[in-house]
C-alpha cells in the first residue's frame, strides 16, 4: 500500500515575491539532493508557468550536448528520472493530483501546488486549505506585509478554530532580505507577525539575482532555478535555499534519503 504524500504550497497573495520560484527550488532540491520522490501540480491556470519552465528546458536540452550529459549523469546516478508535472485549473487541483497519484506506481513523499497569486474564489480557497501545510514568501516592507497578514491571518483563525482541517500550519519566511535593511526593520515587523501568532522560520533568503538564473540556451553556466537540476553547489553558497530546506524538512517531520 502506497504512503500517503504531503500536499504542500507556496502561496502569497503578494504578487513577484517568489512561491513559483520557490516551488521549483524547493522540489528540485527534495528530488534531486535529498532523495525524496516528489511532484509538481502546476494549479496556476492558464500559464502554468512551472509546467512552461519545464517545456522549455526539454526543448534546450535537445540543441544543448552539455546539459545533455549533465543530465544523463545526474538520473543514472539517482536511479531516476525528472519529477512529474501536471498542469490543473486550480478548483480542480486535488481531485487530479488524486487521479495522478492513482495511477502511478511511485510512491511519492510530497506533492508540490503551485497556487494563483490571488486566492479570490471558492474552488481555490478549497485547494489552499486542503494542503497540509503552507509556506509564505514575505518581502520585508509594509505593502508585502499588509497583503501577507491580510490573507494569512484569517486561514491561521481557521486552523486554530478547526482541528479536523488538513490544513495544519502555516509559516512565513523572508524573502528577497536587501542588505542595506535596518535589522530594527526586521524586529519590527517580526514583532508584528509574533503578536498574531504566526510562526516564522527561521531562515531568511537574501535578496540575489542568482535565484532568477535558469540554464542558459546555448553555454554551459551554472544553473541555480531549474526543473531538470538541482541548485549548482557553486550557487548555494550564500544563498541561503540549503537552510531554508532543513527548516522545510524539520516542519514536515521528514528525513531525507541521500
């Protein structure tokens, strides 16, 4: 009998501030480094931009012989291939991740939904609090603040009020942290985010154009945002996305397999 897989999500109802960005890292990084088997409801319809991503890599991998081997090298040495990705309209998210997950034969430790950035009706609303659990990339200032809190705090009521949800907690994380920000700044808003009994992970991600950097079409760079890849050790240095994993794995009470 299959495990049952977490249904986890990055959402925010701050447009820019990185859930699919973070979706990507967070499950190439599961798949790819740590073991795990996962895949990916791209529930953003109609761009299902993740699902897009992963188009458009496979057509760079046809014409590119470098990422060819690279990727050759990486499944011989897992024993498996990329992580599925399936493209759903976002009320439709659970009952075809079910079907998906019905008819494959891997047993799959998460499932990765990729959520619209505005959460403004039923069906999504449904599929939001149907994860397990939900992490919230935050940028550190008022207008990303106020839309955060707006939408978090009345799905954190939720929870505490209803014991039988799937949905069992929600985390904010910093995100894009410029170096130039006041650490009073920071404790400021964290004191905000206290007082409404949110938790907050502990790691913050540095504001770096590194997290943008895709395979290119025709060289051989390093690639850090990738479907097909894990983050380039040489680019996670500094980043901060190893740190912000552990965090993941220690909320979900999983353990790795590499």
């Amino acid at each position: 009998m299959k495990n049952e897989p977490l249904f986890i999500a990055f959402s925010t109802q701050k447009g820019g501030v990185g859930k699919s960005t973070f979706t990507v890292l967070v499950a190439s990084y599961l798949h790819y480094l740590k073991g795990l088997n996962v895949a990916v409801m791209d529930c953003d319809y109609p761009q299902c931009s993740v699902y897009e991503m992963r188009k458009r890599e496979v057509r760079q991998l046809e014409t590119n012989l470098h990422y060819q081997s690279k990727a050759i090298a990486l499944f011989d040495s897992l024993g498996k291939q990329t992580y599925p990705i399936v493209c759903a309209k976002p009320e439709e998210g659970i009952i075809k991740a079910r079907e998906f997950l019905a008819n494959e034969p891997t047993d799959y430790n998460v499932v990765f939904f990729d959520l619209p950035g505005t959460i403004n009706n039923d069906g999504v609303i449904a599929t939001f609090m149907a994860m397990n659990y939900v992490f919230v990339p935050m940028a550190p200032s008022r207008m990303s603040m106020e839309s955060t809190l707006s939408f978090i705090i009345p799905a954190n009521e939720l929870i505490a009020e209803h014991s039988d949800l799937n949905l069992k907690a929600i985390h904010l994380f910093w995100n894009r942290v410029d170096g130039r920000i006041k650490k009073e700044w920071l404790e400021h808003y964290e004191e905000v985010i206290r007082q409404f009994g949110l938790p907050l992970l502990k790691t913050a991600i540095p504001q770096s154009v590194r997290y943008d950097k895709e395979q290119s079409i025709e060289g051989s760079d390093a690639v850090f945002l990738s479907t097909i890849f894990p983050a380039d050790k040489t680019l996670l240095k500094g980043s901060n996305l190893d740190l912000l994993v552990d965090d993941i794995l220690e909320v979900l009470h999983l353990t790795p397999k590499l």
